[in-house]
C-alpha cells in the first residue's frame, strides 16, 4: 500500500533571502537593556529601531528607504526619560506610533510625514497609570485609538488614546509579569502568558477571564501566546527540561493541546510572528540566528514545520511589514527586519513563481488600514472584524492609504478646539467647553459620514471596472 510521504503545500519551498548590504541599515546602536521585546516595529513608511540612548529613552523612526550608514546625530524620538521596552505601529494610521517605558509612562508620537529632520521630544500625548515599569504595548486591530498597555505592577490597562483616559484596568487578574499579549482577530478576546505558567483568554470589557490553563509550558523561562485567526491559541514556551517547545491549543478547550512539539534545548525566548492569511507562524529566538516557519493546518500534526532560514550572525530582535507593506509582484509573502549588534537587516521571504501574474492564492484579501469602529463604539460593547482589501493593485492603494491617513488624523484630534493649540490631548480636554466638543463632534460626524459614502462609491466603481477589464479580455480572445 503507497502512502503520500511528503505533505502537498504551496508554502513548502518559501525561500528566505537577505539583501545586500547597501540595503541595510547600518551603525546602528541598538538597545541592550534584557526585555524579551523585539526591539523594532515596522510598517509600509517607516521601520522604529529602540536604541542604547543616555540620559533616557529613545528609539530611531526611519524611512524605509533611509538604507546605508545612519549619522549619529540622526533624530530620534526621545521623550522618556528611562530606557524604552516596546513599541507599536498603529495599524489605521502610519504616522502613529506608541512607546512603553522604564519609566512608567506610555507615550504616543505623531512622525512627520517624511520622517524626522529634528529630535522628536513632545508626543501627542502621554498616558500615566502604570506604577512600574511598561514592558508591552498594543494597538487594537479593528477600533480606532485604542491602545493596550502592561507593565511590571502586573496590570493591563486599556486607554482611549483620543481622550488619553484609562478605560479598563485589569489589575488584578495576573499575580506575576505578563509576558505577552495578544488581541484577537476581531479585537474582542485578549488571551495573556504570565509568569505564574498561565495562559489566560480574558473578555476585557467584561472583565472576566474566559478560559485558563495552568503550566501551559512547564519551564520556567518565559512563554509567548497568539491569537490565530480561526481563535485557537499557538504558545512558544520551555518544557521541564529546558526544551524549547511550541503548542497549539483550542480556546474553548484549553484542558488538552491540540498537538505539542519539541524544538531544541536553546535558551533563547521564541518570538512568534504570525500571517493570518497564510495561517504561517515565524519564530524567532533571541540570540538565534535562524527563522523557523510552520504552517498551521486541520490535519494532524496540524502544526507542520515548513523550513529554517539560517545566516551567521544572531537576533537582538525583530520586526515584522504587515502584509500590505509587500512586494506582491516578487510574490513576498514575509519580510522581516533582524537586529543585529550595530545594524538592522531586511530579510525578504518569497514563495517562487514563473508566472509574472498576481498570485491570488498566496494574497487573499487582508486587513486594511481602515479602522472597523471608534474607540466609543468599541468600549461600548460593538464587535467588528478587519476591513479587507486586496492587494491586486498593490500600488494604486498608496493614494487610498494617504486619505486615510488624513482621516485618521482629524479623528485623533478629535478633542482639540483651536483656542487650545497644546500638544497634550488629556490637557486640552479640561478647558475645552461642552458645547465646543458637541459641535467639534458634529462636524467630524459629518465629515465621516462623507467619507463613508465616497469610499462606497470608489468600491462600486472598482468592481465595475473590474468587470468591464473582464469584458474586454473576453472580447479580445
């Protein structure tokens, strides 16, 4: 009896690449301090690199195509005033990005639309509740100017940026560090790894715990845990004997894994970065020097390991483009951005293909900058998975994504009166009348409701062409 032994997947033969070293960012002073952050966060305008700076906290913001040697007197953003832990790009508006620190604080900044031609030390706003220091911070996938913080005093809060106020504080749910945490597709779910060997799916606007397993990963050494897209959790952790293991576990259940796998004796943490698209879980260790990938599938052993990108120097971190920051046209499914001691090192995952075609199997549609709901609706209880877009014209997209960035900064100004013309948004908000913000609401309702209304009408019209381009190629065959 013949039985198929190598497994059918298009993703079996990724091939992981390097570029060339004047497309490096070079003399690069990248942070040293011992968080298992990534160190570095990217989006399609800008890769944010933490580094070693005195007298604080800074981090560097570069256009992505600022390759080469970077000045030392290259400006950075650098209003902490302890070292830097994590950073975040928001994912509406890519001009945004938010900063924890040592020093207890999360930050905000608005970067410039070219970059930074001068030290970036006043953000947009400050928000202040966490009474040790802030290890991760995360932006809501589908709601506007929600952002989540956790620090070292064990608490999860999660803030109205356009307000600057602390909406939900979980505070008494972890009883030691929260490793990690991650949203759910849709923003409803978080799902936590602790110190005390929990994984914890968490409602937080109900503030209750959902679902619990104790000792997930038997180690010591820290965990990490993810949301998938069909909401099952993948975890990296250390069994009992300092193996590195990684698992996959149904959230309704979480009594049993679904499958569990051992790796290597490594001590390096494993950072998972995750494609929902695809369903491909990268994982980098720290201090590594390889990237491993596994596609996550119904068929047992359900995580199957797809291949390892190696290179000879190891990882101080990572950062990883959303999908709609790829090449589609050289079939780039990944692209990552390593740390190394003194540089950061684009790394470019392709899937090989002979036809010069957009490959529609390997780019279904995926989670576009536009937000699905307000910060409002959300704390209100609303649910909205991501708005999709395709990424077919790749490029046409760019001029879409300026509107929306527009839109996403009127909306963030959205308690600014122009009598107030101070930086900081909680600040403003206490001199601002009432009926200034009623009218100031009205007005952006208005501007919303426009904006919905052209942007349905630029969707009808991109099917129609569509459909006409479909017409025409019949005809001409």
């Amino acid at each position: 009896m013949s039985r198929r032994v190598v497994r059918q997947s298009k993703f079996r033969h990724v091939f992981g690449q390097a570029v060339r070293n004047d497309q490096c960012y070079d003399d690069i002073r990248v942070s040293r301090v011992t968080w298992d952050s990534s160190f570095c966060a990217v989006n399609p305008k800008f890769v944010a690199i933490i580094i070693d700076a005195s007298g604080g906290g800074a981090f560097l913001v570069l256009p992505l195509n600022k390759t080469g040697r970077i000045d030392k007197a290259y400006p950075t953003v650098c209003g902490h005033t302890g070292p830097v832990l994590d950073i975040d790009w928001c994912p509406h508006n890519d001009h945004v990005i938010a900063s924890g620190s040592e020093d207890c604080t999360v930050m905000v900044w608005q970067i410039p639309e070219n970059g930074l031609d001068a030290a970036l030390s006043e953000p947009v706003v400050v928000l202040e509740g966490h009474s040790k220091r802030v290890g991760i911070v995360s932006w809501h996938p589908t709601a506007r100017n929600v952002l989540l913080s956790a620090g070292c005093d064990n608490q999860v809060v999660i803030w109205n940026v356009g307000t600057g106020e602390a909406m939900i504080s979980l505070d008494d749910m972890h009883p030691d560090v929260i490793f990690s945490v991650s949203w759910s597709r849709n923003g409803n779910l978080l799902c936590t790894a602790c110190k005390d060997k929990k994984v914890r799916i968490i409602d937080p606007r109900k503030k209750k715990i959902v679902a619990e397993k104790d000792k997930a990963h038997e180690g010591a050494r820290p965990m990490r845990a993810i949301f998938l897209a069909d909401g099952n959790i993948f975890t990296t952790g250390f069994s009992r004997m300092s193996e590195r293991q990684l698992a996959l576990w149904k959230s309704d259940n979480l009594n049993e894994p679904i499958c569990v796998q051992e790796m290597d004796t490594s001590n390096g943490v494993l950072l998972p970065f995750y494609d929902p698209d695809t369903n491909i879980v990268y994982l980098c260790g720290k201090g590594d020097s390889s990237i491993r990938y596994f596609e996550i599938t119904d068929e047992a052993p359900f995580v199957h390991y797809l291949n390892t990108f190696s290179t000879k120097e190891p990882q101080r971190g990572m950062g990883y483009m959303p999908k709609r920051g790829l090449d589609v046209n050289k079939c780039e499914i990944a692209r990552f951005y390593k740390l190394h001691e003194r540089k950061c090192e684009p790394i470019i995952m392709t899937v090989p293909r002979k036809s010069d075609l957009f490959q529609d199997d390997l780019y279904p549609d995926t989670a576009g900058p536009d937000p699905t709901l307000e910060a409002e609706e959300w704390f209100a209880g609303k649910n909205g998975g991501p708005i999709l877009i395709s990424l077919k014209h790749g490029y046409v997209s760019t001029k879409n994504r300026d509107l929306k960035v527009v839109k996403t900064n009127i909306l963030e100004s959205k308690p600014v009166t122009k009598a107030d013309n101070i930086p900081t948004i909680p600040t403003i908000q206490k001199h601002a009348s009432p009926q200034s913000t009623v009218k100031m609401e009205d007005k952006l309702e208005e501007v919303l409701r426009e904006f919905k209304s052209l942007r349905d009408r630029v969707i009808l019209q991109d099917r129609r062409i569509a459909r006409l381009e479909e017409q025409v190629a019949k005809v001409a065959m």
